[in-house]
C-alpha cells in the first residue's frame, strides 16, 4: 500500500516539501505549510522526478529531522534509507500529517541454522552388577529385585530384597530374602556336606526362631521338612547344599538354605553361604537360589561360563 498523492517533506530538501503524485515524486516544492492546512490538489504540469540522493539529504539536514522526529518516525527514516540504497528510488520522507509511508521491501532474514542433533550415549560397555565377597575371594550376581546390604544389623550379609516389612508376629522388621555368606572358622570340619549339614539348623534357627535380641519376629519355628540336597560345583569348587521348609507359628515360613564350599583364595577357608528367603507370593522365587549359587565366581573372573557342575572331578 502507498500513500496517497499529497505534499510531504522533500526527502532532498527537508526544508521544502514536494509532491508525491501516488506513485513517483514530481518536480514541484513548496514551503511547508502548518499543521492542519487543507492539502491541495496536484500541480497542473507533473514532471519527472528529480534525481534522489541515496541516504536522503546532507549531514546537517539529517540532523535536523532526527531532532524533530518522534522514535517511530526515525525507524521509519532509517528504513527508507536502506530502500533508497538497494533498489535506487525515493519515496516520501517524514510526513507533517499521520500518513502511512510507501512501502519498502525489508531485508530478507537468513533462516536459523538448525540445532545440532545430540549424539546418543553410547551403551554401557560394564557387566552386570555384582557385589563381593572381599573376604572369601567371590562375587555374587545382583539379581532383579535384590540390593546391597543397608541398614542391616546382622553379620556376614552380602545382599537382601529391597525393602522392609512389619514381622509376623509384630516385633521388629523382617525382610523377604537375605544372603550371608562367611568363613566356617568354628570347626576343624572340611567337608562341604559335613558343614552343610551342620550349618542347616543353626541358619534356621536364626533366620525363623529367635533374633540376637531373643525375640521371635515370626513365631518361632514349629517344623521343617528336607526339601533339597546333594553336591554342586560352586565357581569351580566341589560343594554341597542342604535347603529346609520351615513352618512358623506367625506368617508364612519360609526356605533356608545352606551351602558350603571351598574358597580359591589365602588358605582355601571353607565358605558357607546362607539363603533366606520367606514362602508365600511376597518372598522371592526359590529359582534365585540357584541362579545365584551358578552366578558365583572367583574375584575377577568375567568368564559367563563355570556354575553348577563345570570342573568338578569325581
């Protein structure tokens, strides 16, 4: 849209104005006239018009029309400046009435650079996650649902279920399952079924019957049943296994577990690893019993084979 014909300030001559026939400046001038008089129509004999400087007007003229224009206006001088310079035609300059100005083409903006893409994170190159034995020289695979040992009073715990729950019998906090595992130190005894077999009621008795404290958080122990035995290679080493079904007089019971074998480090101690876990849809699965005994390994040891009945002589 353009303005429409008119007398505006002459953009070569601020102190004069000049008309604008709608479409080109013409080579007519007049004096200002103030604000508010009625614009006269256009000249009889429209000219061509004269040659436009580029940029507008001198230095002091420049001056002059900053000074009396308001910031709207010098925004639109300056655009007017940049239209002269690149297609080489004037337009009208500040007008004395509110008239819009003759359009000019803005400067075309480049379009944003795309962002860089993120590179994806690479997959973890670290094995599954273990947690060890320092003592016994072995590490156990830590299988879902299991965590290391926090806030746990009793010794020798490698490794429980996560979380707690109110016992049985309402004295104290119990735990669905619970890893031990400990260096057989009270006997001359190094056979893997003599410590199993002798481990066994003592793992009951402490995990079902009474605390440290002397309390019963499930009752105490009302009968056990032998629901397992028999030998098993634990991380290359000859062991044996021996696993109860205990009845509680409170809850659910639950399985315990007792497994000795030889460690492969220092003296070659006798280890015993005790499960516990609680029966019932709450305890864990008795499966893990066995993934964890075939998950053992020598400290350091990354081979994924071994487990049960690998390297085991007669």
């Amino acid at each position: 849209m353009t303005p429409p014909p008119g007398w505006y300030r002459d953009p070569s001559a601020p102190h004069a104005e000049r008309w604008w026939d709608g479409t080109a400046w013409t080579e007519h001038q007049r004096a200002p006239e103030p604000a508010g008089h009625p614009v006269p129509g256009p000249p009889p004999v429209p000219g061509p018009p004269p040659p436009t400087v580029p940029g507008g007007g001198t230095a002091r003229s420049r001056a002059i029309a900053l000074t009396v224009a308001s910031a709207v206006l010098v925004a639109a001088i300056v655009t007017g400046a940049v239209f002269l310079k690149e297609d080489g035609e004037g337009g009208p300059g500040p007008v004395t009435t509110p008239t819009a100005l003759p359009p000019t083409t803005p400067e075309s903006s480049p379009p944003p650079s795309p962002a860089a893409s993120a590179t994806p994170s690479e997959p973890s190159a670290a094995g599954p996650a273990v947690v060890e034995d320092q003592l016994n020289g072995h590490t156990f695979p830590l299988l879902d649902g299991w965590v290391r040992p926090r806030h746990v009073s009793q010794d020798d715990v490698v490794m429980t279920t996560d979380g707690t729950y109110d016992c049985p019998s309402g004295v104290g906090l119990c735990r669905h399952g619970m890893v031990f595992s400990r260096t057989a130190t009270a006997t001359d005894e190094t056979s893997p079924k003599a410590l199993a077999e002798d481990d066994i009621a003592d793992a009951a008795d402490e995990a079902y019957d009474r605390d440290a404290l002397g309390r019963r958080p499930h009752g105490g122990i009302e009968s056990h049943q032998v629901v397992g035995s028999g030998p098993v290679a634990v991380a290359g080493r000859a062991g044996y296994f021996v696993r109860w079904r205990v009845e509680t007089a409170d809850g659910p019971g639950g399985y315990v577990q007792s497994l000795a074998f030889q460690s492969s480090v220092g003296t070659e101690s006798p280890v015993i690893v005790r499960y516990v876990f609680d029966a019932g849809e709450d305890g864990p699965p008795l499966t893990d019993m066995d993934r964890l005994t075939e998950g053992i390994r020598v400290t350091g040891d990354t081979d994924p084979g071994g487990g049960v009945g690998s390297s085991v002589g007669p």
